[in-house]
C-alpha cells in the first residue's frame, strides 16, 4: 500500500472511530447514515487497491464535507433563563442589599475557595467573554436544558462545593437554596472547534486564543449572583399573596458562570472535549421564565456598525429585550382588572448607565462620552427595529419599543 494512501487509511478509522464514540452535534444524522452506506457497499465488494482508494476518496468527499458543513443552528433562538439574563444589568437598589458578610457567610456554609472576592452583584463581561457565554447556552438551549446528560446535582456540585450537611441545606433544601428546583444538573460535551463555531468566531489562531481565554474566564471567575424568583410550595405550586399575587423569595449564589472539566484523549494529555454545566441562576425557572434571543442579533448588528460597535449596544439591545419581555408578561398576566402596561420606558441617561454597568468613573467623570455611548446605542437600536423612536425630554428619554420586533414564546423574529 502507498503511502498516500496509507495517510487515507489512517484518517479514515480515526475519524470513523471518533463518529462511532461521540457523534458531532447537529450533524444531518440521516446524510451521514447514507454516506456510510455508500462506504459500506463499496468495502462489501471490494477486491483491488483502487476499489480501496475509492473507499477513502469516497469518505474524504462524503463524510468530511458533511462533517464541515454541519449547520450548529437547530433553532433560530437560544431560550436564557430570565434570572441569567438579570445578572448582567444593574439598578439603583440591589447595589445596597448586597454584603461582604453574606458572602463570607455563604462560602463558610458550602466550603467555596474564594478565588477572588465579589465586590458587587452581577457580571461584567467582554465583547469575547459574551460571545463565549452566549455560544454556550445556545448549546444548552438546543437540548432544551438537558444537555448531552443530566447529572445527579450533588455530584455535579462536589467538585466546587462541600459536601457537608450545611452546604447540602444551602445549596439544595432551605426555602432560598439556589438548587433547590432544578432537578438535574445538564452537562454538554463540546469540542475546542464546536465552542469556537457557537461562539460565532473563525478557526484563526487569534480567535482560538480569545475563545480558550473567555472559556477559562467563564470557569473561574467567581461572581455574586442574586436573584428574586417566584415562591412555591413543596409540591412546586407557586404561592400567592392575598391579593393574588405572586410571592417572591431573594437567591444569592457565589460562583463561576461554569464548571468546567477537561477531558483529555485517552492515553495522552491532548484535549478531546470539555463537560460544561451552568451555574443555578443559568438554569433557574428556565422553562417558564426566559427570555428568547435570535442567533443572528449580534450579526444584525454589524451590518450597521461594521466591527465597530460597543459593547455597551449590544448590551443596550439585550437590555431592551428583557424589558419587553417584562411588560409583556406584566400584561398577559393582570387579568382584567390591572390595567396594562404601555412598550415604552422612561428613563434618564445616567440611570441608563447603571442599568448597562458603566462604570461609575466612566459616566461620572465623562459625563459627555457616556451620554454620546448611550445615544449612539440607541440610534442602533431604531435601525435594528428594536425602538419605533426615543423621545428627549430634557431631563429623561422616553424609549417606544415596537410591539411587531420582539419574539414572544413559540414565535420566530
């Protein structure tokens, strides 16, 4: 046998070996099916070594360029858990409740290692880092939550928090524990390539070392997560006030947005793919408090800034579609005796900074930078159809979303 085709050879059991074991996501299942077919028939009769070097021509044709041309996107939204959503936006208030003794306390409780100490509530993150987040729920999103499989969540916890009876009680059991109604922990298999690929970057070397930085980034550093969620009964039935409203229970939770673990090759120290798996806030209520966001927003975006635009826009676009999604459920909600709400939303320049997490030295110092940041946001944002128009009042601008723009559940931009 040649050494070409010696080459073939080999690159054919590796990655037929490598499709047996783990099937690419999102692959046309049934085109792959009939290719190997086709492979098949060819090795049944085969005789010669040209019948032989048509088989692996045949694979490098067939599979390879469907393997390369594997389309990631199953659906044309990724579904976020609403309290996910939150942690990226700020407001007036919760910079008051937060406290360094509730998360001295809570690490105490769970045996957490602070890595570094959250001086705050919330995320921030970079252009790369969100790319990176957002590639990794759309995975999530795709298996509905369930991931490539569900793990038992004290197994899926051990490795960060303690497995004591007080870390069990805060993480699992009291009232607030930020576990408490998630039944399973999901967990997705993903390759370098694949996270690259969702996460919306090509395979250059520059973009693999910003993906495998954001990665990192994701898995380690720890933030303070707090959320309100709806309150419910032991059997899961949501507990009203005696108005008829919803009671509501605060969640905090200190930890990284992912675990991660890196599963090598067997036999060597070469990466084969990573097991990922939300943090609670990620996961929280997602069934039934989410947001839905298209695949394609970030890319809409470019086709009216170029690269050039701030993170702050595309941080303004999201906000903008978690406050829709807000008085949308407000008014589906009310029945007929609560009057609803209209789409639109007043609100000041600088409480507009607090919301995106501009920070205070920026919109406080550059008061002329921050406000032009903010107008050139929304600009984007009449351009995408996210605003029918914004309204200066002087003080406050009055924000008009369009009704016909946003997708609700079950519905397609």
């Amino acid at each position: 046998m040649s050494k070409e085709l010696e080459e073939k050879r080999k690159k054919f059991f590796e990655k037929m070996s490598e499709i047996n074991t783990r099937p690419p996501r999102d692959i046309d299942t049934e085109a792959l099916k009939k290719a190997i077919k086709n492979i098949a028939f060819v090795i049944k009769d085969s005789k010669t070594g040209t019948e032989t070097e048509l088989i692996f021509d045949l694979f490098e044709e067939n599979i390879l360029k469907l393997l390369d041309s594997a389309e990631i996107a199953k659906s044309k939204e990724t579904k976020i858990a609403m309290h996910g959503v939150n942690q990226f936006f700020g407001d007036n208030k919760t910079p008051t409740l937060f406290s360094d003794e509730n998360i001295e306390s809570f690490s105490k409780a769970t045996g957490l290692n602070l890595t570094n100490r959250p001086t705050n509530y919330g995320v921030v993150l970079n252009q790369a880092q969100e790319k990176v987040l957002f590639g990794l729920l759309k995975a999530f999103s795709d298996t509905n939550y369930k991931g490539d499989e569900l793990q038992d969540k004290a197994k899926a916890l051990g490795d960060v928090y303690a497995g004591t009876t007080a870390s069990k009680e805060t993480l699992l059991i009291k009232e607030n524990a930020p576990y408490k109604n998630i039944d399973a922990i999901p967990v997705v298999k993903l390759t370098q390539a694949e996270i690259i690929k969702l996460s919306g970057h090509n395979r250059t070397q520059g973009d693999k070392v910003d993906v495998i930085e954001a990665l990192n980034f994701l898995a380690t550093e720890q933030f303070c997560f707090y959320w309100l969620r709806t309150k419910t009964d032991n059997k899961g039935s949501i507990i009203k006030d005696k108005n008829g409203d919803y009671l509501k229970e605060e969640v905090m939770e200190v930890g990284t947005l992912f675990r991660v673990k890196y599963v090598k090759e067997q036999g060597t120290d070469k990466l084969d793919y990573y097991e990922i798996s939300p943090t609670a806030t990620l996961l929280d209520q997602v069934n039934n408090h989410f947001l839905l966001v298209p695949n394609n927003w970030r890319e809409e975006v470019k086709q009216i800034t170029g690269n050039r635009a701030s993170s702050y826009t595309y941080k303004l676009l999201l906000w903008l579609r978690r406050e829709f999604e807000q008085i949308r459920r407000y008014n589906k909600g009310g029945g007929k005796k609560r009057k609803p709400k209209p789409f639109k939303i007043t609100i000041s320049w600088e409480e507009m900074a607090v919301a995106l997490k501009m920070p205070k030295s920026m919109y406080k110092a550059n008061r002329k930078r921050a406000i032009k940041i903010i107008q050139d946001a929304y600009f984007v944002a009449q351009e995408l159809g996210y605003l029918v128009k914004v309204e200066d009042n002087g003080a406050t601008d009055t924000l008009y979303l369009n009704e016909d723009y946003y997708p609700k559940p079950g519905e397609l931009v």
